[in-house]
C-alpha cells in the first residue's frame, strides 16, 4: 500500500503509533517501525538524558524510520525537543504548541516534522511554517480531540491543505484505514488499537478492561487533565469528573511530575505561577491527570488510575503482536476497497 505518508517516510504501511505516554516506549516505538509503521516515542514524562536514552535505544532495535514527539505545553517539553533535533531524530511529532522552530531544525538534517490538529486553522498554521504533514484528531480520539468528528475533519482538512492528513480518531481495523483513505487522508495514527497488542506495556487489568468495554464506555469532559479528554469509563474517572480540580492532591503530584523529570520543584512552581493564573491552573489539572493516567498505564490501579482511550476501544477483540495487526489491517483495507468498488461500479 502506497501512499504519500508511506512515500514521505520511507514506512511499508501507512500506519503511526500515536506517541502515548508510558505506552510509546522503545521497545513499542521499534515494534511499529519493523512491523512496516511508524512507531513514534512518547517524551512527555522524560526528561532530556532519559529522552537521549530512550532514542538510543531505538536504534538499537530498529534500523528503521521512527519518530518522537514534543508536548509544547509541558514544563520542560522545549529542552526536551531540542534532545530530538541534537539526535537528528527522522520525524517530530509536536503538539499543543507552536513548532516553527522545530520544522526550521529539523529540515536542516533532512528530518520531517507533522504536527498534531483538531482544526483548520491550526492546520494551516503548520503548514504555513513547513511542516511536512498533520495528523488530524477527531473528536472519538483517546485523550485531546476536540469538537470535529474524524468523519468531518479529514475531508475539511484534506480540503484545505496541500499537505498530506494523517487521520486519528475512531480507527482500529481495516475498514477504519480503507474510510479515512477515502476521504482523504493518507495514512492513520493508531493509539487504542495499539494499546492492546503483545508488545504494549499497558498494564494486563487495564488490556482486559479495553477488550470487555465496548464503544459506548468511555468519558470526554475537561475535568479530567484541563483539557478536553476522552478517557475509559470508570468509577475512578466518574469520580474525577464529578470532583474536578483538587488543588491539594494537585500540589503533591506536581512535586512527582518534577522529580520524575529531574526538574527543580520550586523553579517549576516559581514558573507555572509566572505564567499567569489561567496558565497555573491548567498545570495543576495536568499534574493530577498525569498522576492518574501513570497509575492507570504502570500500575493497572483501577481504583485511582485512569485511561485515555478512543471510542474504537469497543472494536478491539483481541491481543495479537503489531506484526501481525498490521497484516490484518492492510488485508481488511484491501478488501473493504475491493468490496465498496463492487457496490460503486
């Protein structure tokens, strides 16, 4: 399967790991990109020698195309990039911030640099400044989609940009691949589907729950990490939402948020404050959410831990290796294209 994501990146299947915190890790990262993807490691938790390492050892374990991605609203997340341009990383995959400097960097060494949207307008600005594609999240996304549903932004987005859409948001199998290829995109990001798969480092409790739960469970509220999430239903989510920001769980977790990136906690604290109280109070959300998201993903605590995941989490049966996933969504593409082109002829 050709496309110009496939072309772009070098890649055999035009198929990405969406960069999910504690689940993207080498060993996953490599585990896409010598299945044929795009494995995308997760530096949102890292700080930069950990990031150094982590992409050192990617290479250890593939000597195929990779990316990582940069999390610009995250304290820390610009030193933590520049770890990506230093190592000449092949793809960077920046977020929630704007990224002109790291297309500039990035471009220097022949690196490619997509950049994650939920609209047009930001689209258009990273296309403005030289990113080499977008991924587009839809509304059904695990995490930070936000109004547009896949169905509507792909085609918008494919509309109004010259460069390629990759889709993410509501796809698990084939037939997700084949319908975001025909309106317009030209490859997806897998993050749920993903989630469970033999090589993922999701924790057993929480596997299980995703192949129980179908695709009405799950949540999308901003009381969970200040931004619009989707996550897994459960009490422990419920529960999140119904009690909203807790200012003082948020001061204790965002002492682990500093020590975890080898950050100085008054110099953080000192520095979200400055950043104006809007500012300050998205942090505290975010540090009770990265709590919670951890204990989830590491710990599997069903009690505390919660999940960001899309609404594709009811199509996942089962826990095959990605290797064999992406055989199955390649083949499952072919024929649903063969089998549409029969009803159209």
């Amino acid at each position: 399967m050709r496309t110009r994501i496939t072309e772009l990146f070098g890649i055999k299947h035009p198929i990405l790991l969406s960069g999910m915190s504690w689940i993207s890790v080498p060993r996953m990262v490599a585990a896409v990109s010598n299945a044929g993807g795009l494995g995308i490691l997760a530096t949102g938790p890292m700080d930069p020698p950990q990031t150094r390492k982590a992409i050192q050892d990617i290479r250890k374990l593939t000597d195929k195309p990779f990316g990582c991605n940069a999390t610009l609203l995250m304290p820390g997340a610009a030193e933590n990039a520049k770890v990506l341009l230093e190592e000449q990383v092949p793809v960077i995959n920046f977020a929630l911030g704007k990224g002109d400097w790291l297309v500039k960097g990035a471009h220097q060494y022949g690196g490619k640099v997509i950049a994650t949207v939920v609209n047009a307008r930001h689209a258009k600005r990273a296309q403005d400044y030289g990113a080499d594609g977008v991924i587009a999240t839809g509304n059904e996304a695990a995490a930070h989609g936000e109004a547009l549903t896949s169905m509507v932004l792909i085609p918008s987005l494919a509309d109004a940009l010259q460069i390629p859409v990759i889709a993410a948001g509501g796809i698990a199998d084939g037939r997700g691949l084949a319908a975001a290829l025909a309106l317009g995109a030209e490859g997806v990001a897998l993050g749920t589907r993903l989630m469970t798969t033999k090589e993922s480092p999701l924790h057993g409790n929480f596997k299980q729950l995703s192949l129980e739960k179908d695709v009405t469970e799950t949540l999308y509220s901003k009381r969970i990490d200040g931004i619009f999430c989707r996550v897994m239903k459960t009490d422990a989510a419920e529960k999140a939402i119904r009690k909203g920001l807790d200012l003082p769980a948020a001061f204790a977790n965002s002492r682990e948020v500093a020590a975890q990136m080898n950050m100085p906690y008054l110099k953080l604290f000192a520095g979200i404050l400055a950043s104006g109280w809007k500012n300050a109070m998205q942090m505290a959300y975010m540090a009770n959410g990265f709590k919670a998201f951890k204990l989830a993903t590491e710990d599997g605590d069903v009690e505390k831990g919660i999940l960001p995941v899309g609404q594709a989490m009811g199509l996942v049966k089962d826990e095959p290796t990605v290797a064999e996933l992406f055989e199955r969504i390649v083949a499952e593409a072919k024929a649903a294209q063969e089998k549409l082109a029969a009803k159209v002829a």
